[in-house]
C-alpha cells in the first residue's frame, strides 16, 4: 500500500485500487446515497441497526454537513468511467462527554474491508487528534466479526454494553 498526502485529499493504492481519501462535503449526498443504497441489506443493518433501504434526505444532510471539529467524516472514492464512486465512509460525532466522540465505519461490500476501513480511521484519527478528541468508539453488534477483527487489527479495547447484551463498545485512547 503507498499513501500520498495532497492537502486534505490521501491518495491510496490497495492492490490494484486506486482510492481517494478525502472529508466529505456537502455536494456528495448523491455519492452518499448511491452507497448506502448499494450495501448489503446485512452491511446496512451492522451500520444503521435496521434493514432500511436507503438513507432519507433529513439523514442525507445529517451524513454529509460536518463541522470538521465536532463532526468529521471521510469517504473513500474510486474513479470509474461513470465518475467517482465511494466505497467506504468513516465519521465521528462528539459525545456528551468533552473529549469523546462516536465513530462508526462502513465500506462496500465489494472491497477489501480491512484495508479501506484502516486507511479510512487512520485519518479520522488524525483529525480527531488535532481538535483534541481523546477517546473515539464504537457502538456495535457483538455478531459483527468484520468490525471485532478491525478493532482488534487497530489495537481497540472492547467491553460489553452497559445496558444492551447484544453490543459491544469498541474504544481507542488517542495519543
């Protein structure tokens, strides 16, 4: 894997794959939706705890305006010949406790998950870093093994739910 960094754009080579790691925008709602759209009804449900279809405007704006300090969001993208395609997206949201932020983490099923999803929380964890964020974590399935075995690769503790026997928290201190 090479990485070359051009201002808030990473340009990354996996395998053959040619990806572009950048923050998302506004203006990348169709990409949004034409991702989410596009996952398995299993990939969806891990991300969004419910089989929905495809993500609702009001969700839309939600996913794709961030503030780069409380909210940050990075996409992955490919360029094909109908135009740039996302294939992962990672964000985090600020918490109620000051210096802790939710994350979560989604690429498309037909790409290498591990590798796209490292790439991806690489520079959330960067940018987190900077605006002072300490602890990141995640809120997720204890039947998602693909996130258990990232967690793991990324050096994440995990706990059972306080409330909630089905999930897991998934926590990385940031130094």
């Amino acid at each position: 894997m090479t990485e070359k960094l051009t201002s808030d754009h990473k340009n990354v080579t996996i395998g053959d794959l040619e990806i572009t790691i950048r923050p998302i925008t506004p203006e990348d709602k169709h990409l949004e939706a034409s991702f989410v759209k596009k996952l398995s009804m299993q990939t969806k449900y891990e991300r969004f705890f419910e089989g929905l279809k495809e993500l609702s405007p009001s969700m839309l704006n939600v996913l794709s305006n961030i503030d780069y300090v409380d909210t940050m969001a990075y996409i992955a993208t490919i360029n094909t010949e109908e135009g740039e395609k996302e294939v992962g997206m990672c964000r985090y949201a600020a918490d109620k406790v000051p210096g802790e932020s939710e994350m979560a983490i989604t690429v498309a099923d037909d790409y290498p998950y591990e590798e796209v999803a490292t790439v991806l929380l690489h520079s959330l964890f960067e940018h987190a870093k900077a605006n002072n964020i300490k602890r990141l974590f995640s809120i997720e399935l204890s039947s998602n093994y693909r996130i258990k075995k990232l967690a793991e690769h990324l050096g994440m503790s995990a706990k059972a739910h306080p409330e909630d026997a089905t999930l897991i928290v998934y926590s990385l201190l940031l130094k």
